[in-house]
C-alpha cells in the first residue's frame, strides 16, 4: 500500500461505525479534493464488534488516502484519539468523531487558520445537539467541575480540534497513560483559535456512551486533571477541628458544672457524620492511589492488532515513534 505523505492527517476513532465509515471517508474525500488539501483519514478501529474494520479496509480500496488502525480489544475513545495522533504523519492533525456530528466543512475552516499560523484550534460547540434533560443535567454538573479544576470554561468544548505537529509532538511525549484529550489540547498551549460549529444529528446508530460508562469517564477525567478533591478532604478536616473544638469546650463546661450525660442523640449524629466523611474522604484518597497505581504500572495505552497503509516505523504501540 502507498503511503503519500499528507499535510492533514485526520483521526477519527470508530467503534461499532460500520454505517458511518463508507460515509465518512466519502465526504471527507470530496472535501478535501474540492478544497484542494493533501489529506489522509486514520480510522482508528477501537475494538468494534461489527465489520467496522472490513468497512476500513473497503474505505481504503476506494481511497488510498485512508490508513487504519485496529486495536485488539475496546480500549476508548481517549486512547483511539491517542493512537491515532502518534501514528498521524500530518504537519497538522485533525480529530473528529465517526458519526458526522462534527461537520467536516468545519475542519476545512480549522485549516484555513492553521495556514494563516494558529498551532491549535478548537472546534466549539455552538448548540449541543438533541440530548436528553438526564444527559444535559449530568453534563453540566460535569463541566462545571471539570471548568472549576482546569480554571477555563470547559461547557462547549469538544474533542472536534485541529493541531499543529508541534502540538501533537507535545501531547504524545507526555507520559501519562490516563488522559483527557480535551482537556489537555489547551493545557500544551501555542497559538489558539476557535471554530464554533452546530452538533448534528449521529448519522447512523447509537451512542456508544452507556450512563456508567460516562460517569466513569467522568470521573476518571477529573481525578487525571485536578487534585482539588484531596484538599477538599483537608478542608473538611478543618471544619470539624473547629466544630470539635467548639463541641469540647461545651462538654468541659458542662462537666464543670456537673450537668453531664445527657446528650445521647448528639453523640450519635456526630459518630454518624464523623464516621461518613471520614469514609468519603478514604474514598477520594483511594481514588487518587488507584490512579497512581495505573499510572506507576505503565502499561501501553492500547494494543494494535493490525494496521492498513501505515508505515512500519509508526506501527507499533506508543514507544515506537
Ligand atoms: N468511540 C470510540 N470508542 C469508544 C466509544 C466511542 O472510539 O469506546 C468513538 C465513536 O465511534 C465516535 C466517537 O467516539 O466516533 C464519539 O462517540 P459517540 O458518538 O458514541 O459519543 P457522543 O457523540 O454521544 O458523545
Ligand atoms: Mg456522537
């Protein structure tokens, strides 16, 4: 397989798209032709079940500029994006999703900045797309918090974003293997642009979000990026150093004044409340070891079982390149 060297490499992770594949090369191509940009699209196949790959392969029979990567099992979406940026060849490096929510005319403004100098720029949600009150409460509580611990407004952000090789290098030399992509595009800086674009509607299929799976990733993203709730366990140690200390001074006194005992259900609600932060706070220190604990381990983020039309050197995992 010929492997063109081209200036945009776009990365779209794909699990379970078989419908969307064929689809999404095909617009991707007409665009780039039309718009007359040397582009290449790495589909990065994230352990689907259906013949998502065997749609890949038929993409890139069609097109030479489609390239592949397959991973053994489900890794997610994070680590696809991250495949996908280490294996991209591009003097820039776009990332969009499989389903044709992220409008491929955006990406071709994405570069029009990238040519005039901008070294990332991001894709920002205009309006969010049909989702359901359940989802739009658990997202805004989400973002609220993620937007508090990163100190920038994180509401509209998407994983719909252009960057330069400058960029990319810097983001895949980090060593972290529990990233959140969207986050971290603005933590390596450079020369920032924004695009807003409308979410569309999914092409075909389903979300591949289930509820657990978002808080997970939820709360995975927090933990990787803010360690605000280990001094939040400080804080609340605090609070009731004051309370007991307060609490002490009153049982000394009425000691004193010999009008102890009493006071039963007082005990009890303080055992309670004391027992349950102390609880919760063991929790979020865990919490955080448990991230160490995956961190220290090392592991590679993914495992690639097969490529199409990439060459030998940027094969292999994300010590290879
Ligand atoms: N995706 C993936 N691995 C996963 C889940 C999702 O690569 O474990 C891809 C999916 O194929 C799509 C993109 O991530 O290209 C966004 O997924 P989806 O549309 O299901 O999420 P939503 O748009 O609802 O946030
Ligand atoms: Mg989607």
């Amino acid at each position: 397989m010929s492997a063109k060297r081209e200036t945009l490499s776009i990365v779209v992770p794909a699990f379970n798209e078989s419908g969307n594949i064929g689809r999404m090369a095909q617009a991707l191509r007409q665009i780039m032709e039309r718009e007359n940009i040397c582009a290449a699209v790495y589909f990065v196949d994230d352990g689907s079940s259906d013949d998502t790959w065997e749609q890949i392969e038929r993409a890139a029979g069609a097109w030479d500029m489609v390239r592949g990567v397959r991973f053994s099992r489900n890794f997610g979406k994070e680590a696809a994006i991250f495949a996908g940026l280490e294996t991209a060849a591009g003097a820039c490096v776009a990332v969009m999703d499989c389903d044709m929510q992220h409008p491929p005319e955006t990406l071709v403004e994405m570069y029009r900045l990238w040519e005039n100098g901008f070294e990332v720029i991001e894709g920002v949600k205009e309006d969010r797309g049909r989702e359901s009150i359940f989802y739009k409460g658990m997202t805004a509580l989400f973002y609220k918090l993620m937007s508090a611990a990163v100190k920038m407004d994180m509401s509209r952000t998407s994983d719909f974003k252009l960057l330069d090789r400058r960029a990319v290098d810097a983001l895949i030399s980090l060593p972290e293997r529990s990233t959140f992509f969207r986050a971290l595009s603005g933590w390596v800086g450079f020369k920032t642009a924004s695009v807003g674009f409308r979410v569309q509607e999914r092409a075909e299929g389903e979300s591949k979000w289930t509820t657990m799976g978002l808080v997970r990733y939820a709360v995975s993203s927090i933990l990787s990026f803010t360690t605000k709730p280990l001094h939040l366990v400080t804080g609340m140690g605090v609070l009731f150093l004051l309370l007991a200390l307060i609490q002490g001074i009153e049982c000394i006194v009425t000691y004193a004044t010999h009008r102890a005992v009493e006071g039963f259900t007082t005990v009890i609600l303080i055992e309670l409340i004391i027992g349950s932060i102390v609880m919760l706070s063991l929790g979020i220190i865990g919490s955080y070891i448990a991230k160490i604990y995956e961190e220290v381990k090392g592991r590679h983020r993914y495992v690639v079982s097969t490529t199409l039309g990439i060459p030998a050197r940027r094969e292999q995992g994300d010590d290879a390149v």
